[in-house]
C-alpha cells in the first residue's frame, strides 16, 4: 500500500493548544473560538462552559457544518439537554470532547475533507 501526506495547507488546522489558547496556523487565540476549515470566528461566547445557553448553541446551528465538536476546555464537560434543540432541529451532529481530543479530531477530519467545525472554549483562570 503506498502512502503519501495529504496537504491541508488550503484549510485550517489547529496547530498547538494548551488550557487557555489554540494556534490555528500562526494565529494564537485566547478566547472562545470557533474553527472551521475555511474560516475562523473568532469570541463567539463570552464565558466559558458554565454559562453556555441557547443563543450559543443557536450560534453554532447557524454555522452549516454536517458535524460540531465542542472542546469544553481540559474537562469533557456536557452541555444541558436542553440547550442541544437548535441543533437537532439543524441536523448537526454534535461531539463532545475535552480541548485536546477535540482538537486532534478536528485535524483528522478536516483531512478528510468532511463539513466540520470545533467550538472551543478555554478554562478559566
């Protein structure tokens, strides 16, 4: 079986991160962020994972990805049930992950070219 590296260069991808910042590319960002291959929006929720609501979550249904990864910082952390129905009613598929994990599966899909976005939030000091 022959191998070869597939460049992603055209999209982004999450460089480095640690519990309050992610690089993307040679961009550090220090608050909320959200990523997606072909476009960055950076501050989409003031705060961090405790005060999550439905504006947040309406936020991300209007994003148009097939699946949503939600880094709740160094914690996997879930989101009250309540606040998932904007994206159900959009048909997102939503992961839940700690900061790392949803980082690295960031990079794993964006490789494969799937309509993805992570929603990172950062621990507070």
């Amino acid at each position: 079986m022959k191998l070869h590296l597939d460049k992603s260069e055209q999209y982004n991808t999450i460089a480095r991160y640690d519990a309050r910042h992610v690089m993307v590319s040679d961009t550090r960002y220090e608050s909320s962020v959200i990523v997606m291959p072909e476009r960055i929006e950076a501050d989409w929720h003031a705060g961090g994972f405790d005060t999550l609501d439905e504006a947040a979550f309406q936020r991300l249904a209007a994003l148009g990805c097939e699946i949503l990864i939600l880094g709740t910082g160094m914690k996997q952390r879930f989101p009250q049930p309540r606040l998932l129905r904007a994206l159900i009613e959009a048909r997102i598929g939503l992961e839940v992950m700690d900061l790392g994990s949803a980082c690295r599966t960031y990079n794993i899909l964006v490789a494969e070219h799937r309509n993805v976005a992570a929603a990172l939030l950062f621990d507070p000091e």
